[in-house]
C-alpha cells in the first residue's frame, strides 16, 4: 500500500480527496485553505478578551492552586483565576463526577428528559447554603443569574398584586455582569455604558461605604440603609420590585464589608415596602467569605432571592443558580403571572450539573475548623502590611481580601509579586480619585503552607518596591 498523505495548501485544492476542484482565490479574497495554514501563532489581538499590562502567563499544566510555566516556574494562584476556581485545578472528584454522567449521556433538555442529576443538585446545593426548601433556576452563568433573577422578582411581585412593578435597585459601587443590561443597571464606574446606550438605568443609592457615601462621622453604619428608603421611596413603592446588592462588594472596590446592622435594616426597610431582596452572591457565595453565604455574617440578612455562580462551578463549567424562598416559589406558577424567563438551551445542563456535584464534594469535604483558620492566618499575614510603603487599607474576611494601593503601584506590585510566584486579580474603580489594588482570594483548598507563601511573596514584593522608591 503506498502512502497515505493530506495534500496541504500547496496543493492547489480544496478537501485534498479524488475529484477535489482546485480553488484560486481572487485578489485579496481568503480561500478554505487559509484557514488551515501553520502559520506560526495567531495573533493575540484577534482574540476579542481582556487583557493586562503585563506578559500572559504561559502556564502548561496546572494542580490544585499552583500553575506550572512554560519556563519550569511554579506561581500560585492567589486570586483563584477570576475568583471562582475554589477547590483548585485538577479535582478528582469533579473528573470523576462529569465522566460518569458523560458515559450516560452527554446533553439532555430539563424540558424533554427527566433531571435526576439537576434535582440531585438542587438538593445539595439548597442544603449547603442554609435554604433547604428553596426552589432553584440553574442557568449558564453570574450575568444571566442576575438578568433571571430579575425576571423572577418582576413575576413574584406582579403575583402579589403589584402590575407596575417592574424597577430594580442597586448601588453606586455594585457590579451585576457583563451583559448590556447589567452593566447599565449597576455602578461600576469603569464599566458604565455611554448615557445613550444605558437604556435610561443606572445606580439608585450609594453604597455604604466611604468612597462612594462620604458623611460628617466620617465611616457608614446601619443608618445609611435609610438611602435605600428614600430610593425606594423617590420611584414610589408601587414602581419597584426589589433592590439588587452584594452583601459584600467584590471587585468594583475591593472587598468592602458593610456596616454591621447595614443588611438587616435594608431588609426591613424592604418588607415594609413589599420591595424584595436579591442578593448577588456570584462571587461571594458557597465559603468565600468564610461562610457558605456572606449574608450569614448577619443576623436578619436573609434575601427573598439569591444568585450564586462562581464558587459553584469552580472555574470547572459555566454556571449560575437563583434561589428562591419557599414561601415566594409558588408565586411563579400563579395563574396571574408571566411566563418564566428564558432560561437557554445549556440552561440545566446535566455536564454542568455533574461538575458542580463534584464542587460540592470536595466543598463539602474540607476540614471546617482548619479552612476557618486558614482565613485567620491570611488575613493576619495581610493585615501586618498595614502601614507599609504604598499600602492605604487592608479590608476583607474569609478567603477575600483586598489591598488598596497609593495610585500608580498596582502593575509595578502585581509584577514583582509574579516574580516571587504568587498572580493577583486587580480592582479598580472605587471613589474618586478611582482606587486601586490587588483582590486577594486563594482557593478555598489551600494549605497553611500555601498562605504563608502567598503573604511571604506579598510582602517581599512590597519592600522590594519600597526600596526601588
């Protein structure tokens, strides 16, 4: 038998097969076969993503939080991706999950095919976070969580008799996804559409904390809730449907923490008003910050709806999930109310449902009292920075954390600090002039070894700027 070979784009056809028409391409048009040439590597500008004022890290393999380069180093994932890879890369226990279904089936509509595994995680999931009885709506992603989340709140209150209820409320220094609708909803300043394209939205209150609510006692307390109210208030309670807020801010500042009392009186604020709650937990949710909700830091914080995302895939599938209290749930099949929001053809998917379980396994499987310690050690070793050169606040609980910088370290730290092997996700965005800094969140399954390097490294990388002045 003679050689077999794929005839290539100096073969003057198209497919390479017995028959093939030869194919010349007129001036300046592209044939089939352009597409397939080894050129050398694409071009990074082609692809249409974010990118940063320093060199991609060229990672070739990586396990659990630590990322191995091309060039043999090791760096240590001290932001956990973008916030989300929780347990680490390389789970057994996701791998194990994702092939056993694949063997069963790779895609089944919720619609047409019977979700056993979806339910199975509705159950875990609504049991791990303290709202066992809850009903759930599993999407692909944080940004389609909030845009269903508020598609549901508009049913709920419509339900219950409020037909003009359609506004949705949020604060000057939040962030609710990435989709034309999120961004003109919420604040974050960097992110805001142009007026013309913020379809007449935007923030309705400050948030409670100083860049953005600066007062004569100089810090927030309970007692800045009463913005919520006057927001609510100025539209005219039959115009609103919920208010829309992290119970603790992620990136756009950096890790703020409310006032304690801040959350409770909001919701209070709320039911007098028959306003409801949705909380964005995309970031924060499921252990984050120390607890499986940051809202469980207070008491009487409970929202009516709560959308978690990140934590829950882990940076292993794209996914999002709204929760929903069981005394509202039955609202949505009321005869009065509209048809539930398109959830999307991947929506319920049993792969992403499968991932997930495996996320909660190994959540579920962390020693409590060592991971709480944990958090301890990284903000103690995060906190001793205070003071340092180049370093206005240190702020933070659990596993998140974020260092504020003097303006104009933030990319000089984040470089020397991927010299002594630990990556950092920046903020930026709070107060003007805006502030900046490092979001600070290693993956929940880190060890005590792995956050002395992470706050060793940090630290060097801040006296190694000092002295360069």
């Amino acid at each position: 038998m003679g050689e077999r070979r794929c005839p290539g784009p100096s073969s003057g056809t198209a497919g390479g097969g017995p028959g093939s028409i030869a194919r010349t391409a007129p001036p300046g048009r592209t044939t089939r076969e352009d597409f397939f040439v080894d050129r050398n590597l694409p071009r990074r500008e082609r692809l249409l993503t974010s990118a940063r004022p320093l060199p991609d890290l060229d990672v070739v393999s990586a396990s659990g939080p630590w990322l191995r380069l091309a060039d043999g180093r090791r760096i240590f994932d001290g932001s956990s991706g973008l916030i989300c890879v929780n347990v680490g890369q390389g789970s057994e226990a996701v791998f194990s999950r994702i092939e056993q279904q694949f063997r069963r089936s790779s895609f089944g509509g919720a619609a047409v095919v019977r979700p056993h595994l979806q339910l199975e995680l509705m159950e875990r999931l609504c049991r791990a976070v303290g709202r066992p009885a809850d009903s759930v709506a599993l999407v692909t992603c944080g940004t389609l969580g909030v845009e269903v989340a508020v598609g549901l709140a508009r049913n709920i209150v419509r339900a219950r008799g409020g037909k003009r209820r359609a506004d949705i409320l949020t604060s000057t220094l939040s962030y609710h996804g990435m989709s034309a609708f999120t961004l003109a909803l919420a604040g974050n300043g960097a992110r805001r559409p142009r007026t013309e394209d913020a379809f007449g939205l935007g923030p309705a209150f400050p948030a409670p904390y100083p860049p953005t609510h600066g007062h004569a006692q100089g810090s927030c307390d309970a007692s800045c809730a009463d913005e919520v109210a006057k927001a609510i208030d100025s539209r005219g309670a039959e115009n609103v449907a919920a208010i829309l807020l992290e119970p603790v801010n992620g990136t756009t500042g950096g890790a703020f923490v409310p006032p304690g009392g801040y959350l409770r009186r909001v919701s209070q604020i709320c039911r007098e008003r028959n306003v409801l709650v949705i909380h964005d937990e995309v970031l924060t949710g499921l252990w984050r910050t120390g607890t499986p909700l940051a809202s469980h830091h207070w008491d009487g914080a409970e929202p009516d709806l709560c959308i978690l995302s990140k934590g829950l895939g882990a940076g292993y599938t794209a996914v999002g999930a709204v929760l929903v209290a069981p005394e509202l749930a039955p609202l949505l099949r009321h005869k009065d109310a509209d048809p539930l929001p398109a959830l999307g053809t991947m929506a319920t998917h049993p792969l992403q449902a499968a991932a997930c379980l495996g996320v909660l396994d190994d959540l579920e499987a962390m020693d409590f009292d060592a991971f709480r310690a944990r958090g301890q050690q990284l903000g103690a070793g995060l906190r001793s920075l205070t003071g340092q050169p180049g370093i206005r606040e240190v702020r933070g609980l659990g596993h998140l954390y974020a260092v504020e910088l003097e303006p104009g370290l933030l990319w000089p730290l984040m470089e020397q600090a991927e010299r002594n092997g630990v990556f950092f996700y920046p903020f930026t965005g709070a107060g003007q002039p805006k502030s900046e800094g490092l979001v600070v969140a290693p993956p929940l399954t880190s060890t005590a070894d792995d956050i002395s390097h992470l706050t060793t490294a940090l630290s060097n990388a801040v006296t190694a700027l000092a002295h360069r002045g």
